[in-house]
C-alpha cells in the first residue's frame, strides 16, 4: 500500500509551479530530489526549517500517481527515520490538494485540522 505524502511549498513556489505544469524546488539540481513527509514526519521539516514563515502550505500527494521514483532514505538532518524523496520534477496531477500551513503565532509549526 503507498501512503499519501505531503510536501511543504511557498505559495509563490506553488503558483510558479502552476505556471511551469511541473513542480521543481529552489535546490533541485544541487540535491537531485525532492524531500517529501509522511504524515507523521511533516512537523520535523517543518519546525526545523521553516519557523516563523507564514507563506507556506502542504501539498497532499498520491505516491502512486508520481512519475518519478520515490526511495525512503535517512533524513537530510541526521535523522535516523527514512523520509521520502523524489528523484525528479513532481508532476502536478500527483497533488490530490493543497492545505494552508500557517505558523503559530511563535513561529511553531502545529499539523492542520484538515488533516484530521
């Protein structure tokens, strides 16, 4: 069974996106892919790079429609838990929704209600 899996995104790295018909983050070339969370593993990433944004939001992602490769590879941050990456460009069809991912009011991360 392949989980959902969620990507964080600036608003104008989603609309740029939009724009393209295809999905790449700043980096993609240096890093080779795109670092993607399981449900459980979104408030890591998010805590730990991107405190006190307020532009974000969660792309939500059926692994089975993405036309790249998925391997679950350690974290990028020393972590021993793998985390998903995608080794190409995400193809816009994969995302299945986008939710809002503000920040609290200390900059904190907290998952959406929408997720349930």
């Amino acid at each position: 069974m392949q989980e959902t899996l969620f990507h964080i995104v600036g608003r104008s790295n989603w609309a740029a996106a939009q724009a393209l018909g295809y999905y790449e983050p700043d980096g993609f070339d240096a890093e080779g892919f795109i670092h993607l969370s399981l449900k459980h593993q979104i408030l890591r990433p998010a805590n730990l790079l991107y405190t006190g944004r307020d532009d974000l939001m969660l792309l939500v992602i059926d692994h089975a429609k993405l036309t790249a490769e998925v391997i679950f590879e350690p974290g990028s941050h020393g972590e021993a838990e793998h985390f998903p990456h995608l080794y190409g460009r995400m193809n816009l069809d994969a995302v299945e929704g986008v939710i809002d991912f503000p920040g609290e009011p200390d900059g904190s991360f907290v998952l959406p209600e929408a997720l349930g």
